[in-house]
C-alpha cells in the first residue's frame, strides 16, 4: 500500500535487475483458444465505413461514422425498456491512470485501448479477450504529458487494427491476433515533448494521426500514413517554423504571416490536433481540429499582435494530398487556452429553408459554431455556455468580438471560460431524430496572470501565465470551502442544444468537472458517464433520468452501442483521471474520485455484478519534519509550482491519480534527493529533475510539501483510497 523504503529498494533491485526499459517494440499476449468463438474479420474498407448506417450493428471507426455523429441507428433498446438494462460482462483494464477510449466492434470483436496505448480485443458477445496490447511505454515519458497519460482509442482498416501510443509511435496490429504488422515513430524530433494521445483515423487508405504538446512547447503537425505499409503520404504543419529554415509550402509562407516576433524560439507555436478529425468522401476533404497556441500568452508569444493560424481553428485539407482547402479560426491570437480540439460532426441541417452541408463544433472558447463544411463559410455562432472574453462572432467578418481589457493581464485577469473550456475533448453527440446536440458542457473560468519567463525547457509547461494562479488555492480555505469553490469554478452539465435555432433546449446536472462522452440512439437514449461513478441514459427528448448505475468510479470515455444476434449492447470504458486529475488536483480531492478501470458492457435483461469495491479513509499522518523558515518554504512553493504542480496538483493536493506527497511525506523523506534528483521512481513514472535544479533546491520542495502536510492535516483533510 505504500512507497516506503521498501519499495524503494525493491525498484532499485528491479531496476538493476532489468535494466532501465529501453525496448520499445512493445509486447503482445498470445491469442488464446477463445479467438475461435468470435466471428470471423472482413477486411474494413471505405465502402463498408459509408455503409454504417445500414449495418448499425458494428461500430468501425472512433465516432462510428465518418461524420463522427455518434448517433446509432439501434432501437432495441429504447426508453419504454432501458430500465431492463443490465450488465453483460465486464473486463479489468491493466492500468489505473485516465481512461478516454471510445470502443470499435466489428465481426463481434471489441478493440479497446487503454492508458498509454495498451490495446485489448474482447470476444463482444462473452467479454473474453482475445489478445492485449502493450506498447511498453516507458514510464517517465508521462511526464512530457500535459493532462494524463491518457488515449482516445483505436482505427480499424484492411485486417489491422491502429493505435498510437503515448511517447508518439503509431502501431498497427493484426487484429485477429494483435501481432505488430509496423511501427513507426511519428515525432519529427525526440527534444521536445511530443504526446499521442487521439486515436487515429484511416481515410483513402491513409492513417491520419496528430499529436500534442503544447502546454510544453511543440509546432504541432498532422501526418497520412500509408496503411499497409506505414510509409509517410503528406504531413501538414499547423503552424509556421523558423523562416530561416525554410517554409515546408506556401501555406506556411502564408501563415507565417499572421505571426509577430521570434515564435518559433519560445512556444514553438503550437497548435496540436490532438483529437479531432472528421471526413467527407464526397468532399473527399479531411478536418483537422487544431489546439490553442504555445505559449498561450500572446505578449510573449507574438508580441506585436496577430492572428496566429491556425491556432484554435478548423481547417480542411484535400485527404489525398494534405493540402489546404480553407480553414476557420474560433479564436484568433488565442490567449487563453481556447483549443478548437474538440469533437466535429459532419451532418445535414436545414438552415432558413435551406439543406446545408454542415460540420459543427462546441470548442472551448463557449460558442457553438456551425460552417459550411464545403468552403467554411460561417452559418452560426452561438454562445453556449457563459462567455466573457467576447460579446459575440460579427457574422460579417466571421470574427469573435473580444470585450475590452481581455488581454490586460496586468493584475489577476479573470477569465470566463477558464483553460478547461466550456466543452473538452468528451465527445458530443448529434440525433438526426431530435435534431439536438448533446453536449458534455462545463462552466468554467480562469485565473491568469502574466509569466515572463521565456527559457523554454523540455518536460514543464511553457504557457507564460502564472501556474500557481491557476492550480493553487490560498491556504485558508477550508475543505467544504475548497468543495464549494470548485463547484462554482468548474461544474459539468449535460446540454441538449438545438443546432438550428441556436439554442439549449435542456440541461441535466452531471457533478463535478464534466459529464463522460455522450452516444445518442434510435431508441430516444443518450447515454452518459459522470465523474462521480454514474452511467445514466436520459431520455433524448426532455433529459430525464430513466436508468442510472453505480458502477463504483469516474466515467469520462463515451460509450458505444452495437447489435450481435439480435441483442444491442451498450459498452463504455471507465477510468477517472486526464486534465482535471493532475493540475487541478487541489479541486478534484474534495470529491474523492476513485479510479477503476474497467470496460463495462450492458444488454436487456442481464444481471452480472460488478465485484464489491473496499475503500478505507486515510488522513494525513504526521511527518515528523521540523518546521522550516518562511522563506524556505517560499523558495520551495515556487519551484514545486514550477515543476511539480503539473502532476501532483497545485498545494501539493493530489486529484487521485499520482501519489499526493502530503499522504506519502515522512516515507517519502529520507529518500528525497534519490527520487527527486536522481531518479529512483523513473520507472514509476517519476523523472529525474537533476538536470533543473540542484539537490539543495529540491530540499526546499521538501519543506515545501511538508508545509502543506501540515496544513492539510490541521484542516482534517482525508482522502478514500481502494483497498
Ligand atoms: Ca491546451
């Protein structure tokens, strides 16, 4: 149960043992005989992807279909008989960090991945596994991971199955067996902090995969690989590099143009697609959701001003070649963290008498937009959520119109929303047959407060703003206080909005943070996840709850529905962690979310159980340190702030996921250089920061930590922790 001395020298042992994981070939378990009960694989094409619709029984590619509406046809289950619903099967997940996945099922197997990239085939019908994954990610690389070590799930074409692992290869396995067919390494260098956390989608034959970043720094970029043979096709750059290098096309020479200053040195740009990808074959134009800018600050990043492309914009680009079609920027010059990641569909709606071709996406900065998916051209922009760094889009220009003083920051700028964003990665969901988008909003908001510091370095964040502001609460608040504040700052709900008019047309509660992603169905079902260990279908039409289960931790992943021998199937994967686990852990601890990760598939009238989960409360033990001076313990807050608080969350508080060092201290201490400097966790996934300061430094993190211990412990804080 803990990390005592102990452990300390079983991992040294471990690691003398082994030697430091260097292998990166990654490992899969042996197909078992239970392969033989699944049905036999058909190659996935483009053709048998166009025809979702008439097969909804199968769920081949990340929003089921090409258009990502994450409507399924299926009614079998509906909501005169949800309340029949019951667990099928269930399956342990081999990892205890974020879960994001959305499942695939096709000929009656399930692909599902997990934190890292692992990825697992079930038999659907049984839950049986067929094989499993594991991409061998060394363990320290989470560190070049802004918000958990996390993945969106898999692609499915010919008989291979493809996924990205964390530290950015792309791997494509067979997927009768999950043997490797090849692997690449998508990074265009191993200096910066490249991430792979989206899944990838495989379009004309071409695997499409991004990558992210920047929180620490990169020029983000989209790549095509071939998918029989992993060779590069076309790489697009979403944001312009050095012009003494040389510009890859005349997009960037374009682009470059929106830019002021030495970009290139500092933040590096930004601008990773790290999620979101949406296709029209007809088009045969790809959408790329581009994220917000690195650094974030504009005064550091492009002082003169700018627009910035394509930072927080949705761009398209011709799928065979890459190269650009038009683009639409949500947030020019963002500054706030305002990524345009999140989900697209691609649907048909009927505008002022009109059928229009149209995608449409809820992005952090609060307003719904929806173009004309053929040229860009803005139909509508709608504030969603609550907003105050513009009033609104000048539907003339296409241009958001910031309220005065926004970029002042000065003093404490507060800003609505915060760089959680009024709707993160949880995909949406849209049904043809309400017309409604289903929406995992947030309120949300932000503090930010200027951060000159301009020497970029590898493994921290490199956002010009203050982290302390943003992650850290004053010492006294008191834990109902802490609750109370986080509900107000970041509070999920799940929104039906009406596309066409520009409106909401219900809102359900879904507790702290956000609402998991949303499936919509046929049979007037949506169905949702919530941090707090609730999966609920809600009546499509009104939100009213018709069935709701414990299943006993945080879901934030989307389920899916799929339809073997004439049962449907409801699938979702669990696993609280990601954004709002690490950073803001001072505001997620006071809701005691529990990581339980599993998959968990539901059908009518089945009535498995999940097991009993023991949970115990643990307070923080005394440390025994002496107390040090203010101004060491000020020194340390500082540079805990700066290096540490990203993952173990501002007041050294923990959200649940890596190990609050209040709780772990006095183990902790005797060991502190041979953890902190030189590495001894490595292969738990603590790096070693004696290339960042000096031993003497990490001594004042320590009294730091302690200070906290001791403050938490005079609150009465505690914590629930799985037996
Ligand atoms: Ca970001």
């Amino acid at each position: 149960m803990t990390f005592g001395l102990d452990r300390l020298s079983f991992t040294a042992a471990l690691i003398a043992a082994l030697g430091l994981v260097t292998s990166c070939a990654g490992r899969t378990s042996e197909p078992d005989a239970a392969a033989d009960t699944a049905s036999v694989s058909r190659p996935v094409d483009a053709a048998r992807i166009i025809a979702a619709d008439s097969t909804p029984g199968e769920w081949l590619t990340h929003g089921r279909t090409y258009g990502e509406e994450r409507f399924s046809p299926l009614s079998r289950i509906h909501d005169g008989n949800v309340g029949d619903l019951g667990l099928a099967w269930f399956a342990e997940l081999p990892t205890k960090r974020g879960v994001e996945t959305t499942p695939l099922m096709a000929d009656g197997k399930l692909y599902v991945t997990g934190s890292w990239g692992h990825t697992l085939a079930y038999d659907a019908r049984t839950g049986e596994q067929l094989w499993h994954f594991d991409p061998e990610v060394p363990k320290d690389y989470a560190v070049h991971a802004c918000c958990d070590v996390v993945n969106r799930g898999a692609a499915l074409w010919g008989n291979n199955v493809y996924v990205a692992s964390l530290d950015g290869r792309l791997h494509a396995l067979d997927r009768d067996t999950g043997a490797v067919v090849w692997q690449i390494d998508t990074r265009i260098n191993t200096t910066d902090s490249y991430t792979i956390t989206g899944a990838p989608r495989v379009v004309n034959g071409k695997v499409i995969i991004g990558n992210g970043g920047a929180e620490m720094a990169v020029r983000g970029y989209v790549t095509a690989y071939d998918a029989a043979s992993g060779e590069q096709v076309w790489r697009f750059f979403t944001v312009p590099g050095n012009p003494a290098e040389g510009f890859e096309d005349e997009t960037q020479e374009w682009i470059a143009q929106t830019w002021t200053g030495e970009w290139w040195r500092n933040g590096k740009g930004g601008g990773t697609a790290w999620d979101s990808f949406a296709f029209d074959p007809e088009l045969n134009l790809l959408y790329i959701g581009v994220g917000n800018a690195a650094s974030w600050n504009r005064k550091i990043r492009s002082p003169e001003g700018g627009d910035n492309l394509f930072v927080s914009s949705i761009i398209a680009v011709d799928a065979d070649t890459g190269r650009y079609a038009w683009h639409y920027q949500t947030t020019p010059g963002d500054h706030w963290d305002y990524t345009a990641t999140q989900h697209m569909i691609l649907t048909e709606l009927e505008i002022a008498g009109r059928k229009r071709d149209v995608l449409m996406q809820a992005p952090k900065n609060g307003f719904f937009y929806v173009l004309d998916r053929k040229t860009g051209e803005l139909l509508s922009a709608e504030k969603f959520m609550p907003v105050n760094w513009a009033t609104h889009v000048d539907m003339e220009t296409g241009r958001p119109v910031e309220a005065p003083g926004m970029r002042d920051t000065e003093e404490v700028q507060f800003i609505i929303p915060g760089p959680s964003g009024s709707h993160n990665w949880h995909p949406m969901s849209y049904s043809p047959e309400t017309g409604l988008v289903y929406i995992p909003a947030k309120v949300s908001s932000g503090f930010y407060v200027d951060d000159f510091m301009t020497e970029r370095r590898k493994m921290i964040w490199t956002v010009n703003y203050s982290v302390a502001h943003m992650v850290a609460l004053p010492d006294e608040m008191s834990v109902d206080e802490r609750k109370a504040f986080a509900k107000k700052e970041v509070d999920g709900l799940l929104m039906a909005w009406d596309p066409v008019a520009g409106r909401e047309v219900w809102r359900m509660p879904k507790g702290f943070y956000s609402g998991s992603g949303v499936l919509s169905t046929a049979g007037n079902l949506i169905f949702q996840g919530d941090l707090h260990g609730n999966f609920t279908a809600h009546d499509a039409r009104t939100g009213a709850v018709l069935w709701n289960r414990d299943v006993q931790g945080g879901v934030m992943a989307s389920p899916i529905t799929y339809e073997l021998d004439g049962e449907q199937y409801v699938a979702v994967a669990q696993g609280y962690g990601g954004e709002t686990s690490l950073p803001f852990g001072v505001v997620s601890a006071p809701f005691e979310l529990v990581n339980i990760s599993r998959l968990l598939v539901y059908k009518l009238g089945a009535n498995s159980e999940l097991p009993v989960v023991e949970t115990a409360i643990q307070e923080i033990p005394a440390h025994g340190l002496a107390a040090a001076p203010a101004e060491e313990i000020e020194a340390g807050r500082t540079l805990y702030n700066a290096y540490c608080a990203v993952c173990h969350g501002g007041n050294a508080t923990s959200g649940g996921i890596v190990p609050d060092l209040r709780f772990r201290i006095r183990e902790l201490a005797p060991a502190w250089k041979e953890i902190v400097i030189d590495g001894a966790f490595a292969p738990n996934g603590m790096p070693a920061w004696k290339d960042f300061m000096t031993p003497e430094e990490a001594f004042t993190i320590r009294s730091y930590v302690a200070h906290e211990a001791t403050l938490g412990r005079e609150r009465g804080e505690k914590r629930v922790i799985r037996k």
